[in-house]
C-alpha cells in the first residue's frame, strides 16, 4: 500500500485504488495475451481443413481485444468520494 503516515487519504480508498491498478494491469496483460494470439495464429487448425474454425477464432479475438479496451477506459473511479481522495463526510 502507498500511504504514509500523514496521508489524510481513508486507506480503505488505498486499498480500492490499489485494487483498480491491478484490474488495469490485468486487463492490459488479457489484452497483450490475446492480441499475441491472434498474431502469432496460436491455436489455429490446420488452413485448409480448418478454414471456417480458423475464421471465426480470429474473429473472436479480434471481438475480445476490442472489448477488453473499452473496458479499460471504464475503469474509473466513480465515487466522488474516491476521485477526490477525501471523504466527503467530513466537512
């Protein structure tokens, strides 16, 4: 955890912006990991024989990258709260 000792921040809002770093990491390496794929052709068939399955694999991939990266543009605080990094019940 990142807090210091005269960080007025709650460390309950740490350990949330902490766990949001690790979704990001997380998503970015899924996202690596299937761009890598589809890429490389890993797990494809055959080329002829496999022709329609090797399609719709690419096609899959290429669906799931997509989404994997607008996933990571909602990863966004949405509390008040956290994005102020204070607690608004406190005056």
């Amino acid at each position: 955890m990142r807090q210091a000792a005269h960080d007025p921040v709650d460390p309950e809002i740490h350990v949330e912006r902490d766990y949001m770093d690790f979704c990001r990491a997380e998503l970015a390496r899924m996202r690596e990991e299937v761009s890598t794929a589809l890429a490389t052709g890993a797990g494809e068939g055959e080329a002829v024989v496999d022709k329609y399955f090797n399609h719709a694999l690419r096609q899959f991939r290429t669906r799931m990258v997509e989404e994997l990266a607008e996933l990571d543009g909602a990863l966004v605080l949405r509390a008040p709260r956290l994005r102020a990094g204070r607690d608004l019940r406190q005056p």
